[in-house]
C-alpha cells in the first residue's frame, strides 16, 4: 500500500464497470437543493432497502434571499444513516477538496461504543464546522472556484472508536480512482464524478479528546494526512517525533497547568488533592500540574484516577479518599466533562459538610449542562477556559436551524429533542403514545420515519415519548432555552479557516501563472486578515468537474503541513491572531472563571474573575466560595510565624512549628542559623542586622564624671607646678628635693592625662597611650617615691652608724636612679606591645553587646603592672622604715600614709576589676578613679607645702 498524494491514491487499476457507483444497501439517501439555489426542479431521491420514491420540488427564482433575513440554503447533501449502528452515520457534503472531521457528538456508552445521550458540544463544534466551510465557499477571495466538501464522524467520545472511524478517511484516500487507465470517446481527460462520498481527505479537523487525537494523528500520519485539533490539548502531542502531522488552534496544558498553580498559590494553598481522567488529556495534564506544582511548594495531599469504565462507587470511593485529608480543601480536577459531572455527582452524595473547593481545568470550562442539579455543590468553583471569543454571527446562525432546514447533520434531530426535552413528531406514532397511556404500550418504543421503515428509539426519546410531549414546529434555539456557545466554537472556525488560507497559498503557488497570482494579490487575495463579510449561510451549486489542479491534487500532504499550515497567519472573525508555534500549537491565552449565584436569583452563571496570559491577572474581590465568606484555608498545617521552622511530620506539607533561639535567623523553613557574634536577626527573623557597636561617649555620665575629676586633678597639678616654679629656688622647696618633687608632680599629670586616653574611642593611637600612660605613669610617681625613701632611709640609717658621706645622695644622683627606674617600666611596655601588639578588639559579654575596645588582656593588663607593684612594696618597705625619724623630716610619714593607702587602693582594685569585666563603662570609670586615686594618694609635696 502506497501513498502518492492527499488527492489520488492508487493501488490497481479499475475497469469500467467499477467506475459506475454501487446503490449502498441498507441505507438513506438524501439530496436537497432548494428552490431558491437552483434554476429548474431538482428531485428528492429518498431509497431505503429495496423500495425508491421520488418527488418533485418546484424551482424558485434562482436569487439568493437578503442575508440579514438569515435564510438556510443548502445544496446537493448526502446522509447516510443506519439507525441500529452509529458507525455508517456521517455527515457528507461534496466538494473539491474534502475535509475530515471527527467530533464527540454521543456519549461514550456503558457496554457499547457510543451511548444514547447527545453530547451537545459535539454538536456544536459540528455545526461550527459547517458554518466555517460554508463561510469559506461563499468567500470570493479565498479558495475561489473551488469548492470544499466536509466528511464529519461521531467519535462517541472513546479513542479506540475514533480510531476505528478514522479508517474511512483512510479508505476514501486508498479508494480514489486513478483515471489514467481510462480514455474518453471525445479524447478529453477522464474526470470522476463528484459525489458526497468521493474523493480523498485532504485533512482532518478534530479531535476533541487528546487521547482521540493522539490515536488519530498516529494513524493519519502514516498516510500524511494532517491534523488540526481545537480541543486536544495534551502536552503529548507537541512532540513533533511522534506527530508530526498534527496541530492544533489552542495550547498544550502545559500553559495550562501553570495556570492552575498560580491560581492556587494566588489563594496561597500549599495542600491539595487532585483528581485526573484516564487517558493521555487526564494523565499528561495531571503530571505537568504536578511538577509545577512540586517546583513552587505546593504539596499534593491525595492524587486520584478515574478509570475510563468507572461506575457510581468507583466516584465514592474518590470521594471518600478526598475526605480522609480533611485539611486540602482544595481540589484540582483535570478530567473530562463527563468525569467531572459524575465526581459532582459523588460529592453531593456524600453530603459533605465542608464542601471541598473546585478547581477545574477546561475539561469542566464554562459549561452550564454539567452542572444542572448540581449548582449548590459546583458553586464557588473555579475553572480555566481557553480565551474566546462569542461568534454573534454563529449564534444567528445556529438560532436559524431547525430539524426542518438542517438535514445535511442527522443527529441534529437528536439534539433538538434533547434541547427542549420533547418528541418530533415524526419520530413517533400516535397509538404508541396512546397504549403508554393505557398502560399497554410495551417496553421497547418504536417510530417511523417518512418511509415504512421502523427503527428503535435511543434512551432519551423513548422517555420523552412516554411523557407524551410532542415538539412544536415554533420552537427556536435562544438563551432562554439555554443555549449557549460553546467555548472552543472560535478554535473550530479558526481550524478550518487555517486549512482554507495553506490551501489558497497552495493553490497560488501551484495552479496559478505568476500574473494570475500578482493579480490576486491585487484584488486582495493574498490578504492574511479574514474578511469579516456579512453572513452568507447556503453553499453554492457544486459542479461535477474539480478547479484544484493536478499538481495541487498531488501535493505530499507532509510537505504541505510544513510549508504552508504551520505558516499561516490570519485575523479570525473574533479578530484574533491565529498562528502555530513550530510544534504546531496554538497562543495560550485563558479565562479564569467563577461559578457564582446570580443576585436575587436562583440561576448560576460563570463569571470571569481573571485571565491568564504568560502570567495571572485575578481580582480575588470578586471570587465567590460555597459556603464561605472569606477565602478558604487549604493547609495541612498553618505557616509558621516568624522566627520559627517546620518540623517535618508525615506528609511533606504537614509540621509543627519550633521557635528559634533570639540569636538565630531562619535560613529556610527547616533550618535556624546562627546570626554569630555581633549580629543580631531583624524582627522577621529573616536576616539579620550588625549591633550596634558600643563604647564610652564622652557625652555620656560615665565620661563626664571621671573627665570632670581629671580636669580639677590636671588644673590642681598644675598650680603646684607653678608654685614650685615660682619658689624654686627657696629653702623648702629645695629641702623636699626639687628634682624629684617635678618628676613626681609630672607623673601624677601624666595620669591625670591618662583619663582622656581610657574614655577615649578605642583606636591604636588611644591604645598605645593607654598601655604607656598605665605602666609608664605609675612607674614615674613611685620610682620618685622609691627614690625619695631610699635616701631618706640611707641618711639615717648610715648617720647612727658611721660619720661617713654617703654616696649617690646627690640631686643629679636621684634623678639618674628614678630615670633608670622607669626606663625598666618603659622596656617592660616596649615589650609587652611586641608580643601583644596594640589594636582594637570587639568584646561580647553577651549576644545582644558588642564593645569596642583596646586588644589588651586583662591578664596581661596585671603583669604589665607587676613592676609597678614592686615598686610600691619597696617603697612601702622604706615608708615603714622611716616612719620614726625626727619632725623635720617628717615627709617620710606622708609618703608612708601614701604608700598604705595605695598598697588598700590596689587591694581593692583588682577584684573589683575583674568583677565588673562585663561592663565597659565600669572599667573604664574604675580606671580612671584609679589613676586619680592613685595620683592623689602619691602628693606628698601637698602635705608638705
């Protein structure tokens, strides 16, 4: 079996007797032309089994009738039907080009194929694509003088009966008739006769379901035949390894999903459950949901599949599942219409009291029939549907049909029936409805048609039937029977528009001259936007001989998908942009809709609440819950509060919350980390903030009090300096040792001075000063001291032994003997600031403080001061010592009084040094008070003068 073409498929030749068609058996024939289209009577062929009537119609003027009276013309149409079996009824028009379609216009059925009851969406999709291909045959600037023709199946919403429906698109490609084997008596090139049936599918529009589609496009990629979907929208059929012939006017759920999760993370969700159909629409919906929802923290409580032959406990037991996670309020829905209806169905059985919350991809969408009975448990639902546009033309258009102008459709019937819930009046026989009445009628309704063939009578009209109530010819489509357009009627339109616009390219690029083509482009052909020309809803007369040309008939079906459908781009009647990314997947734009109560009223209605396109755009004001008043918790566990982490506990999204210590940030909901020393966590406890650094002030009391003592200490000193300058050279300053009473007296304002250094800003200037005003200022007061004892006690000592002068007793003596004594004290500091080397450190007596100060140990503070204390212990020893010389030297008892009250001060010192470390101002203050103590306890030349 071989493929040479979307238009003629060869296998053998075929004699001249196969060329004459075969009369089908066991079926209807119709053909219809009204008078008001044709120029002469044209005739009714109606042929059932065995017996054919024919009837005449008289012909009209031949005018086409005001479009805006909407008249429904319609030209030569076949319909085959065999009521007992859905398999031989289509809906078939001819044309130059055929177009497939495959529509979900039943039910799937319980035990067979396709169950009784009409699925209305199908039917409109259906109509849809009648009213686009009559919209394209009566536009003069696409596909002019070419005719298209429509092969419609009924998929009965079930992929493996789809598939087997696909087969006769196939076969009409397989059955086209090579005409190159015969020859015409005049010479001329054999031309087949065009009928509702012949020719080969040029593409396919459909299907709805993606697992229909993904059944389909597998086997109509073998004959290269493409497909354009305005449903599918499984993430699956993007992989153009697997379907390459497919495309479709409407996103992957891909979008879709993403959709779903902000929409979820918008009402700030974090614990649902989902629910998907079987199938590729269901699972590869539900997977791509899942991973979004897994990447952005959104935990999935329970996930549920609804097998494709579930029953009522099967939805229970769903349910059932549901409510053992009490905590997801939420719940996710991406499943089929039908699916979801029975899931509606379970929960209203369950009489739930904390109604669960829907959210629903656009397998739910915005459809009302679903939900008859059951609004109170749909109410607050939420659901995304494809953004589309209202056709107002089609809605004049389907308002227009009637079961007596729509014969082309043969289960239009069916619809109207279902639509206003009544009984057409052929479809049934009086003395049935009278014997029900009677109470006699039998189980098994029958009803004739216009022949005396009798036909069984599907579920529905059988009960309508049995109330009795017959149709009135006045009845007419409108919203207030409930019609509403369906939402992917623009994707449907848009479908079979794009194949019209790659098949007007094609035709010019292959059976047009390049003037013919510039002239086309001239008048307006070559236009990618869509003439929005006023509603023309008849076909035109189809002739018997094919205006595509041969090499346009033989194009490979393969490279007219690449080269021709993927690169249209066109404005639609709703005044979109239609176009195909290169996976031939269509814009993702959707509407977020609410199901709410109308305002004093018992009717519902969708509300869009929001749109998504690359991103959510929602107003939650105006988002109404099912028994809520404010938006709904779906939580396994609340967010923690600030400065607390999770605590995981069974499920991923269930925990308890533990604080963290005042120290600790959080570093993510698991985790507390240390903020470390010197830092401290904001109030969110999400980061966290350096403390401030603390010092003395010198505007602080601390500062002031030791700075105040200091100035009135320097400003005393001083005075003394220059009482002593002053009588420098009389016999009692001289007698108390001039030289040594300025060293002594420059000591003391050296740490006077020092004062300034301790409250000082810790810096290495400020360090340096105070490790060399510590050590080397006592060193300078008690090496003078020391010096003065000595030879005080050397004097005496000496005198009561020997007459004898002692030697360096000298005023220069002294002042060599106390320079040399403080030299040590200035090489021990030399020292101590090589091995510890002077600096700033921070100091943490807790978390909360950080201290600035000098980097001196307090170990190292005391053995800088060791040599200082055996100084002052030498000195004390002298002080004792003398302690009982005559009057006239009495200094020696003012220096021991010195030396006692220093040897208590330093006593004192160093456990209240130690025991207020923790407190910066303390020390420094405790210092300071030292020096000045230690200043004022060592001025004998006070005492003396």
């Amino acid at each position: 079996m071989a493929t040479s073409s979307l238009l003629s498929v060869t296998e053998a030749p075929i004699t001249a007797n196969e060329l004459q068609p075969k009369e089908p058996k066991n079926t209807h024939s119709f053909e219809f032309v009204p008078a008001t289209s044709m120029g002469e009577s044209q005739r009714i062929k109606h042929s059932a089994g065995r017996g054919n009537r024919s009837e005449r119609i008289p012909s009209g003027s031949g005018k086409n009738v005001n479009s805006t009276s909407y008249p429904i013309e319609f030209s030569t149409v076949t319909t085959t039907a065999k009521h007992t079996s859905q398999e031989m009824v289509s809906v078939n028009l001819p044309g130059d080009i055929i177009m497939g379609g495959l529509f979900p216009v039943h039910e799937k059925g319980d035990g067979t194929p396709c169950g009784p009851k009409i699925y209305n969406r199908g039917v409109h999709r259906l109509e849809a694509m009648l009213y686009a291909v009559d919209r394209v045959n009566s536009d003069k600037s696409l596909l002019p003088d070419i005719t298209i023709g429509v092969h419609i199946l009924d998929t009965c919403s079930r992929d493996t009966y789809a598939l087997n429906q696909s087969l006769q698109f196939v076969r009409s490609s397989l059955n086209n008739l090579d005409t190159s084997a015969f020859e015409c008596s005049d010479d001329s090139v054999p031309r087949l006769r065009k009928n509702a049936s012949s020719g080969p599918v040029f593409g396919v529009i459909g299907g709805s379901y993606s697992s229909v589609s993904l059944q389909v496009a597998n086997l109509l990629r073998l004959f290269h035949i493409p497909q354009i979907s305005p449903a599918s929208t499984a993430k699956t059929l993007s992989d153009k390894t697997r379907f390459d012939l497919f495309a479709r006017t409407v996103p992957p759920d891909t979008f879709q999903s993403v959709a779903l999760v902000d929409i979820i993370k918008c009402f700030n969700w974090s614990y649902i459950s989902t629910i998907h159909s079987e199938g590729s629409y269901g699972e590869y919906g539900i997977e791509a949901f899942h991973k979004e929802a897994t990447e952005r923290n959104v935990c999935i409580a329970a996930a549920e599949k609804v097998p494709s032959a579930a029953d009522d406990k099967i939805f229970d037991a769903i349910i059932a599942k549901l409510q053992k996670k009490p905590s997801a309020r939420g719940v996710v829905l991406f499943t089929r219409a039908e699916d979801a209806r029975s899931i509606l169905l379970a929960a209203k059985r369950a009489n739930l009291a904390h109604p669960f919350h829907w959210i629903a991809s656009d397998g739910w969408g915005k459809q009302q029939k679903l939900l008859d009975g059951l609004e109170g448990i749909a109410e607050g639902a939420i659901t995304v549907e494809l953004q589309s546009e209202i056709i107002e033309d089609f809605d004049k258009y389907m308002m227009q049909l009637t079961p007596q102008t729509n014969k082309r459709n043969p289960w239009f019937e069916e619809y109207w029936e279902d639509t206003f819930d009544c009984v057409l009046p052929k479809n049934f026989v009086q003395s049935d409805v009278q014997r029900h009445r009677n109470g006699t009628v039998s189980q098994q309704k029958f009803f004739t048609s216009n022949d005396s063939g009798t036909f069984p009578l599907r579920g529905s009209t059988a009960a309508s039937i049995a109330g009795g109530r017959i149709c009135d010819e006045r009845l007419r489509l409108s919203e207030k029977v409930g019609y509403e357009q369906e939402s992917k009627t623009q994707f449907v339109i848009d479908a079979v528009y794009a194949f019209a616009h790659a098949l007007h390219k094609l035709h010019n690029d292959l059976c047009l001259p390049n003037d013919s083509q510039n002239d086309q482009v001239t008048a307006g052909y070559g236009k990618s936007a869509q003439q929005h020309t006023p509603s023309i809803w008849y076909r035109n007369q189809f002739g018997t001989e094919s205006h595509a040309c041969p090499e346009m008939a033989n194009y490979d079906g393969k490279d007219f998908y690449n080269n021709y459908l993927l690169n249209v781009s066109f404005i639609d009647l709703a005044g979109s942009v239609v176009k195909f990314d290169r996976q031939g997947d269509g814009l993702a734009r959707y509407d977020i809709l609410n199901y709410q109560r109308l305002e004093n009223s018992s009717s519902y209605h969708y509300k869009v609440v929001g749109k998504w396109f690359n991103q959510l755009e929602i107003n939650i004001t105006d988002v109404v819950w099912n028994k809520e008043s404010e938006l709904p918790i779906s939580a396994c566990s609340l967010p923690c509060e600030a400065g607390m982490i999770k605590k995981q506990q069974g499920d991923t999204c269930c925990w308890i919350c533990d604080n963290c210590e005042p120290y600790e940030y959080v570093l993510n909901e698991f985790t507390c980390r240390d903020c470390g020393p010197g830092y401290w966590p904001y109030p969110d406890k999400l980061s966290c903030f350096a403390l401030d650094v603390q010092y003395i002030r010198w505007q602080s009391l601390f500062a002031l009090i030791p700075l105040a003592i200091a100035i009135f200490g320097i400003i005393m000193t001083v005075v003394v300096i220059v009482l002593f300058a002053k009588n420098h050279d009389t016999p009692l300053v001289r007698a108390s040792g001039r030289e040594l009473s300025y060293t002594l007296l420059f000591g003391i304002l050296v740490c006077y001075c020092n004062t300034f250094a301790l409250i000082a800003k810790p810096t290495i200037v400020s360090c340096i000063s105070q490790r060399f005003g510590i050590g080397v200022g006592f060193s300078i007061i008690y090496s003078a001291l020391l010096t003065k004892t000595n030879r005080i006690s050397r004097i005496f000592h000496s005198a009561s032994k020997s007459a004898q002068r002692l030697r360096y007793i000298s005023p220069q003596s002294q002042v060599v003997i106390t320079v040399s004594l403080i030299a040590i004290q200035v090489l021990i500091t030399m020292i101590w600031m090589i091995v510890e080397p002077p600096g700033t450190r921070f100091y943490y007596p807790d978390r909360t403080e950080v201290i600035l100060k000098c980097k001196i140990q307090d170990m190292s503070f005391l053995f800088s001061q060791l040599y200082n204390m055996i100084l002052i212990t030498i000195c004390t020893i002298y002080a004792i010592k003398t302690r009982k010389i005559p009057e006239n030297f009495n200094e020696s008892k003012f220096i021991g009084l010195t030396m006692y009250t220093t040897c208590i001060i330093w006593l004192a010192f160093i456990p209240i040094y130690f025991g207020t470390g923790n407190s910066y101002e303390d020390i420094h203050v405790l210092k300071s008070m030292m020096f000045r103590l230690f200043s004022d306890s060592s001025t004998p030349p006070f005492k003396i003068l």
